[in-house]
C-alpha cells in the first residue's frame, strides 16, 4: 500500500468519525408540534382510532448513532473536552497504520524452508536463470533478496553477497516502513492525555472556587470529568505498544530468515563454483 493510499485511509477515516461525531452530538428529537387540539367528543374518537391503528403502525428502527448515544460513548467524548479531538485523531492514524502493516506483512510472509529448497533444487538442475525466473514470480521479501544476489552471479561472488545485503536493507526498510508512526502513537497520546486532565483540573478547582457551595457531588464530578482523556490516552497507547512490539518481532524474524537464505544461496554458489573448477 502506498503512501497515497494511506493518507486517503486516514483522511476518509477522520471524515467520518468527525462527521457521525457531529451528526451524532446535534442530533436532537424534537416533539410533534402539528396537532391542534379539538374538543372533547372528537378527541375521543382519534385516540379510539389512533388506538385501533397502533398494531399497524411499525417503530422507527434505532440507528447506530442511537446506539452510541445511548452506551454513552458520545458523552463521555463531549465531557472530555478539546483533548479528545487529537485523541480522536491518534487514535485514527494508528489504526490505519495497523492495519496497513497487517496487510503488507501478511503478503509477505512465505514459507522459507519449502522456498529455499525449491531454489536450490531448481539450480542444481536447471541453472540459474531457471532459479531467476523462479524467484521473480515468488513474492515476499526473500525471494526478492535472493534474486538480487542471483542477478549478480556472472561478476563473482563478493558482487552477490553486495547486491544481497543491498537488497535485504532496502527490503527491511520496506518492512519497517510506517512504524514510527505507531511508536509516536503509543509515547504521545498517554501524555495528550494527561494534558488534558490537568487542563480539566484546573477548569474543575476554577469551577469549585467560584461556587458559593463547595458540594463533594461537585468536586467529584469536576475531578471524573478531567480523567476522561488519560483514560482514553492510554486505551489508545496499549493496543498501539502492543501491536509496535508485534511487528517488530515479525519484522526481525524476517531479517533472520532473510541471512540464514542468503547463507545457503552462498553456500549453494561456493560449491557449484567449486565444481565447475574442478571439471575444468
């Protein structure tokens, strides 16, 4: 996924969370104003009516937006104060970012042992150009370093092993790409967080210093308020800490499977080379 893409994620995303949250907090139920009062006799008889009706008459279903005022979620959003928007935005660019990661790891992941032994199998009785064609229709990462180094093998043995620790450094920049993002996820918003209770704070004891009745219901209230956003900061930081240490794990042992690879193309080349000088 390119860089395109993934500002286009991120910008559809904010549009429309920050739309279902506008829609969501303006959204107001207003009472049906239309119906003029009559008298007594022909009230009557529209309730009677209205009553008969009532079986026929289907309820509006609740929408999601319904949902979530209700759950409360909007609430606490709206209580949170100005914090919660760039909350709201973090959280946003780390979830594209996962998921963007998810993707481009997933495709890259392949069996290493079943790849190695078929190139090895396809070199040792086809050649190299048979190993090439192999290796260029196979994806992922490996497959890319070793045909790097295959590419190489007319000009000697130190030009493979150069061109397969180029290849390998520009394919685990390509694998670490985007985890900075989450790694500013996870460290910014436990402290955007607190920003924002202290903020709170200090609106709360402002609020505490100019009642005429300082109440425990107050401080209470002022205090749980301004707690909203390092809550939320850290309900964002933890799934964004965790998912950080899970690629980078599955990044290093794509680095591992990448050298003991190259190591056995190298090996595999040595010996063939050997071969061949000693049948000449």
């Amino acid at each position: 996924m390119s860089k395109r893409m993934l500002v286009v994620l991120l910008l559809v995303c904010l549009s429309v969370c920050l739309s279902a949250f506008l829609i969501s907090s303006n959204a107001q139920e207003e009472p049906d104003t239309g119906l003029v009062e009559a008298d007594t006799a022909v009230a009557g008889a529209d309730t009677a009516m209205m009553a008969e009706a009532a079986p026929f008459i289907e309820e509006e279903e609740e929408t999601w937006i319904d949902r979530m005022r209700r759950s409360g979620v909007v609430d606490l959003y709206e209580r949170g104060g100005v914090f919660m928007h760039a909350l709201l935005v973090l959280s946003i660019l780390g979830v594209a970012v996962i998921l963007e990661r998810v993707y481009t790891l997933s495709k890259a992941t392949t069996d290493t042992k079943r790849l190695m032994a078929d190139v090895l199998r396809t070199f040792k009785s086809q050649g190299v150009d048979a190993a090439r064609t192999m290796l260029e229709k196979t994806r992922g990462p490996i497959a890319a370093v070793l045909h790097a180094g295959l590419l190489k093998v007319e000009k000697g043995s130190d030009a493979v092993e150069k061109a397969i620790e180029t290849a390998a450094s520009i394919e685990t920049s390509f694998l670490e790409r985007g985890l900075i993002w989450l790694a500013t996820v996870a460290n910014i918003a436990p402290l955007v967080g607190f920003l924002g209770t202290v903020s709170g704070m200090i609106h709360a004891f402002e609020a505490i210093a100019a009642a005429e009745q300082v109440s425990a219901k107050l401080v209470a209230s002022g205090i749980s308020e301004a707690l909203i956003t390092t809550a939320t900061g850290l309900i964002i930081a933890i799934p964004t800490q965790a998912a950080y240490n899970f690629f980078v794990s599955k990044i290093d042992r794509f680095t591992v499977e990448m050298e003991e690879s190259s190591a056995d193309l190298l090996d595999a080349l040595a010996a063939a080379s050997a071969r061949e000088e000693a049948a000449s």
